[in-house]
C-alpha cells in the first residue's frame, strides 16, 4: 500500500503517482489549469487599472521636498498649508533584547537603524501624497522629529514630519 502525501489516504501502490493519489492529482491539475486560465485573462486585459494608477501617482509624487525655506531657482508662488505625516513602529521583544545586548557592548544597533530609515521613508511619502492632494508639487521647511516611547515593557519608535505644501511655477522650456 502507498500513501498520498496530500490527503495521507491509502491507495494501492500503482494508484500513487509523483506521491499523491488520483483525486488529488486531479485536483492540482484543475488548480493549475485555473491558474493559467487567470494568468491568460490577465494578459488579454491588459495592466492591471490598480497597478498603473499608483505608478502615475508614484511619478506625480516626486516632487520637491526641501528642509530649507527657499532655494536657487525655486519659483515659490503660493504656499498651501502646513502638512504633518506620522508614524509609530512597534519594535518585538527580540528586538529589544538584542538591542539591550548591543547597547551592553557598544556598536551601531542595525535593527534601530533599519526601523528609523523605514519610518523615514514611510512619514516623507506620506507627506508627498498629502502635498499631492492638496494640489502642491514641493514641500519646503520639511522638519524631522524623531522621539522613542516606552516604558510598561513597550518599546515603540515614533516618528513625525512636518513642511509647507507649496506651488512652484512652472517650469519655463
């Protein structure tokens, strides 16, 4: 006797192929004609609508941000409002414990390091999308605040942005 490796029932020796039983066989192979056939539905559809609004809101967002007032060349004609994004990272308590350690030893702390670069990352998107809403293509005075809150065996990275939506002129080609 064999048994299937999927279902675990027992089927007779010949029964057994690639080391699942004939239904389940059968239904990998439904599951993967299924497959193909939205994979083929796909492509004859075309980009996916989902995928190629956030690119061109991905493009529109690269706009200005500057942690100045002012620049050369920066053709400010109206400033919006002031904009704020935040973001509060959790750090595990694995993370806590190796953090102790290397805080023991000394050293640069690589699991801070990697969680304040991605709050960064996370607070000046945001701040772009919001500039983008409100119709400004740079932000200037853009203002960093990082800070730590804990205490009650929490440890959490908070992180806040701050800038001014402004209009730049347009470009003169």
């Amino acid at each position: 006797m064999a048994i299937c490796k999927q279902c675990g029932k027992s089927s007779g020796f010949f029964d057994v192929s690639g080391g699942r039983c004939f239904e389940c066989r059968t239904t990998l192979e439904k599951d993967s004609t299924a497959s193909r056939e939205r994979l083929l539905q796909a492509i004859r559809l075309g980009p996916d609508p989902v995928l190629v609004e956030k690119q061109n809101l991905d493009s529109a967002l690269a706009s200005i941000v500057l942690t100045t007032e002012s620049a050369h060349d920066l053709p400010i004609i109206e400033r919006l409002e002031i904009i704020t994004a935040e973001c509060v990272l959790g750090m595990n308590i694995f993370n806590d414990i190796g953090s102790a350690l290397r805080d023991l030893v000394g050293g640069r702390n690589e699991t801070y390091q990697v969680k304040l670069r991605e709050a960064r990352k996370t607070v000046l998107g945001e701040l772009k999308r919001e500039a983008h809403q409100l119709g400004a293509n740079a932000v200037v005075g853009v203002d960093l605040d990082y800070s730590e809150i804990s205490g009650g065996g929490k440890s959490m990275l908070f992180l806040v942005a701050s800038g001014t939506a402004v209009r730049l002129a347009e470009p003169i080609v």
